[in-house]
C-alpha cells in the first residue's frame, strides 16, 4: 500500500528523512501533525500536558470518544490508523525551561503550537540558544474569521512565525482558520525542506523552462523550479497547438 501515490514527487521522501518535534497537541499542533503524515513524515515527537475535551472537537484532530484521555496518546493513536508504520515519540508533560530541549533532543525541525504566550517565548529561547542550526516554525493569529488571506509568515533568521500576527483567543477558534494556520506552517515546512535539499543534491539541474525578468535571467534550478516547470507545462498542454514538450520561455 502507497499512501503517497498521489503526493507531488520528491515530497514524502523530503518529509521522511526528518524527525519532527511539536510543541503542544491542540488545534494547530494536532493538524500539524496530521498534515506531516499525510506529506509523509515518518518520525515524530509530540508533547502535551492536556486531555481531550469536548470543547476541543470543533477545530483540533480528535473524535467524541476521546474525552479525557491524554492528547498525546490519542493524537499518536490517530495518526498511527494514517500510517501503521509511523515513528512517534510521546511525552506528557508541561514544557519548562529545564526541559524545552532535552525532550526534542535529536529533532531536526521543530512546531511551536501553544496557545499561551509566555510559554511560547520561552520555548522559542530555549530552542534559540539550545539548537541553533535547528529550523522552528512557529504560529501567531489563529483565531477569528478573519479568513487565510491574511495569513502570512515572518522569517528571522531560522525562524519561521506564521499566522495573521493580530488575532487572540478572545475572539473564538474557527476550524477552517485554525486549519489554514495549520496547513501553512506545514507549507513553510516544506519550502524549509525543499531549499535545503537545493544547496545539498545535484539531481535537479535546469529543465526547458527559462525564466527571465526585465532581460535578466533567473536560472530554474531545484525543487521550486521543478514545480514552476510542470506548472507552466500543464497550463501549455491545455492549450489548443501547443507542444508542452518543447521549450519555454517565460517574460514578466
């Protein structure tokens, strides 16, 4: 069984060679986690102190029947009926400054996903200092109905805060807001991934796509070139005489 027939090629191997840590099991974090799986992410730590509640159901990846039982133990029970051979790694506990890293110790990426702010700064600290070269991505603005057009992300350095950035609890969780956030964090994941992945393989060499902007040549090298590439042919073959085949070059 292929569960990542479907994914666009070289995704799920990108997700697969990399541990992923998240940092809380609620709304952005249990969709994190449920949209890694399915890009195919094949190792995991999860850590939670809360349990499911019923109040939770409206925007996190749980069902009715698990009330009360521990986040991390049922996220891992969720995403494990998605890919019986998943890795994961559970802790239930509250994140401290003592023990923000040691539990994420060999994680390549990592989530921040609570929902209070104090410990989201310290998190983010002790990642910073803890590990350095480690990539983090965080959320900021989940909440509302203010629609994913106004989701964005912020780089600084090795740090990647995605959300609408204004937005606060007060305001009501909406699933498809919540979700949105989600989805972009795992999006920023990838481009994380896939430039990476640029600096260090040579299989990806220019295609017969050229781009060129003002008379300046961009060269289309790497994964996002790649995906322009079967962009810009698949729009070509739907066009009556033209040959998707040939080479392609593209003005703006």
């Amino acid at each position: 069984m292929n569960i990542f027939r479907d994914c666009p090629e070289g995704l799920a191997e990108a997700f697969s060679r990399i541990k992923f840590g998240i940092a809380g099991a609620g709304g952005v974090g249990s969709n994190v986690a449920m949209l890694l799986v399915r890009a195919g992410a094949s190792s995991l730590v999860l850590v939670d102190f809360d349990t499911v509640e019923a109040s939770n159901l409206n925007r996190q990846f749980y069902f009715a029947d698990q009330t009360g039982k521990p986040k991390v133990e049922a996220l891992s029970a969720n995403l494990v009926r998605i890919n019986p051979e998943l890795k994961i790694e559970t802790h239930e506990l509250r994140l401290t400054p003592s023990n923000a890293c040691s539990v994420f110790d060999g994680c390549d990426i990592l989530v921040e996903a609570l929902d209070d702010s104090a410990t989201k700064v310290f998190l983010i600290e002790e990642w910073s200092t803890g590990f350095p070269d480690s990539r983090v991505v965080a959320c900021s603005g989940i909440a509302g109905t203010s629609g994913q057009g106004e989701i964005t992300t912020q780089r600084t350095g090795n740090l990647s805060i995605v959300g609408d950035h204004h937005s606060t609890l007060e305001q009501g969780t909406f699933s498809a807001m919540v979700t949105a956030v989600a989805a972009s964090m795992v999006s920023e994941i990838y481009l994380l991934l896939a430039d990476d992945r640029c600096a260090s393989c040579e299989g990806c060499k220019p295609g017969g796509v050229s781009l060129e902007c003002n008379g300046v040549k961009v060269p289309l090298i790497g994964f996002p070139a790649k995906m322009l590439e079967n962009t810009v042919r698949g729009m070509v073959s739907s066009l009556k005489g033209a040959d998707p085949s040939g080479t392609i070059k593209i003005e703006i």
